[in-house]
C-alpha cells in the first residue's frame, strides 16, 4: 500500500512537471509572437489613442494621451517572458519546486503574478482609458499587493489572517477594476480631438478584453476561496487549477492585444484633410 501511494503521488508531481512545461512553452510562443509583430510594425507609426478625465472646479475636462503600440507590445514580451522563466523552472525542479508543493505553498507562484498580473494590469490601463500615470501606479501597486496577499493567506491557511488576508485581496482586486471599467466607460462614449471636429472612440476588442480578463481575475480569487472553503483539498489540484488559469488569462491578453494592434488596416489621422500629403497621413496612424 505504502508503495502504491508513493507511486501516485510521484506520477501527479511529474504530471504537475509535464503541464508546466506545456505552459512555458505556450508562453515562449507567445513572447515569439509579440517580438514578430514589433518587426513587422517596426516600421509603422501604430498609435494607440485613449481618452480620460480629469476633473478640475466642478468642470469635467476631456483629456487623452498616446501611446506607441511597441511599447505596449515590449510588455507582452516582458511578462510572457517571465512566466515562461518561471514555468521552465518548475518543470526541471529548480528553486526546490517540488518541496514547496509539498509544504503546500508555492511562494515562487505569488512572486510570478505580482510581477506578470501588474505588467498585464498595466497594459489594460494603456487600453481601456485609465491615462493619468498616478492612476495607473495606484492601480498596478493594488494588484501586486493582492498578489502578495495571496501568499500570506497561503502560509497561513486555516487562521484568521487568511481570513482578513482573503477580504483585503478582493478588495485590492474590485477596487482596480472599478476604477479601470468606469474609466472605460468614459472612453467608449467617445471624445472630440481639441485640434480638430472629429469625434473617436476607443477600438471595438478593448470591450471584449475587459471583459475576459475581469473574468479570469476574479477566477484566481474564487480559486483561492474554495481552498480555503476545502482545505483538505490535495494543493497539486489547487497548483493545476492556477496554472491553467495563468496560461488561458495571458494567452486571451497576447492573443486579443496582438489581433486589435495587427489585423487592422492602415489607419489614418483623424484630423487629417484631403490637403495633407498621403505620405504624412500615413505617418499618422491610430487604432
């Protein structure tokens, strides 16, 4: 019996290997993918425009700013990178991955998303009308502290910190993307360009992108709540639960960033007129 029992823990902790190996290599591709749209965009000027608020003495100010789609593209590569680093490292059994599933506590799995899930958060903010830089710190620090949250309710398991730790992460997580929807709300409805009489809105995938990534946020918190809920649940399944959750979020992020940003046609300034030289137009390009 003692011999089954090895056999079977041993055969999940090398399916556990396995997945996080598939995982790597999904997220290589991913960061493949991004570095091949940055070369073929390298020579377009791929604006990505967003509107925003401010609101000074009672008046409500309409605000943009612009941001070059390489920069966002430097951030898929960057947090696709790292998961990809991490994963690769728990697939060949580096930093003692295994001893840490059996502890039931994957503090190297917190330190990934507090770096990844903030780059993410980021590039939504870049996306969805959040522009003023002060917000967009206040929201990335809110999520990396929820994802510092995550593993102190891990360690403590069972206790009343994990208790309070739970109720604060939510919190972080709901507060940030209140701020983030209501900004974009604010962008869908459209704004006029002050040089100009034209009015844009940001581009039709930006709804469809809050929308699946609020979903799966939320999803690693619910995670999280049925392990506390069940605690004799085995933490292979809780890990396994994590990680397909960690690849189907970036690879919607990659995939729906990289399909707004390439698969449009060449855009053109929106204040631009028929007296413009057709080679200046095309320097001036938004989403």
């Amino acid at each position: 019996m003692a011999f089954i029992k090895y056999s079977k823990k041993k055969n999940i902790y090398y399916k556990m290997l396995s997945l996080n190996l598939c995982v790597a290599i999904i997220q290589t591709l991913l960061c493949l993918a991004a570095v091949v749209a940055i070369s073929l965009k390298s020579e377009d000027k791929n604006d990505l425009m967003i509107s925003s608020r401010d609101l000074q003495v009672n008046n409500e100010i309409t605000t943009y700013a612009t941001y070059d789609s390489n920069v966002i593209l430097g951030l898929l590569i960057a947090f696709t990178a790292v998961t990809a680093l991490f994963h690769y490292a728990y697939s060949f059994n580096w930093w003692g991955y295994k001893n840490r599933l059996k502890k039931k506590n994957n503090s190297l799995r917190w330190i990934e998303y507090s770096i990844t899930a903030t780059v993410m958060i980021v590039i939504i903010c870049f996306a969805s009308g959040t522009v003023e830089l002060n917000v967009q710190i206040l929201i990335a620090v809110m999520i990396a502290s929820s994802m510092i949250l995550g593993d102190i309710i891990e360690k403590t398991m069972g206790t009343q910190v994990a208790k309070i730790g739970t109720f604060l992460g939510w919190f972080l997580v709901l507060g940030a993307w209140a701020i983030i929807i209501k900004n974009y709300e604010f962008a869908a409805r459209g704004f006029t360009l002050p040089q100009c009489d034209k009015k844009i809105t940001p581009p039709s995938f930006v709804a469809y992108l809050v929308i699946i990534l609020v979903v799966f946020y939320t999803s690693f918190g619910f995670v999280q709540l049925y392990q506390i809920c069940r605690p004799k649940t085995k933490y292979e399944h809780i890990e396994k639960a994590y990680s397909i959750l960690s690849v189907l979020s970036k690879t919607a992020l990659v995939s729906i960033m990289l399909w707004g940003i390439l698969s449009r046609a060449q855009a053109i300034d929106p204040c631009a007129t028929e007296s413009y030289d057709s080679t200046e137009v095309a320097l001036e390009a938004t989403i």
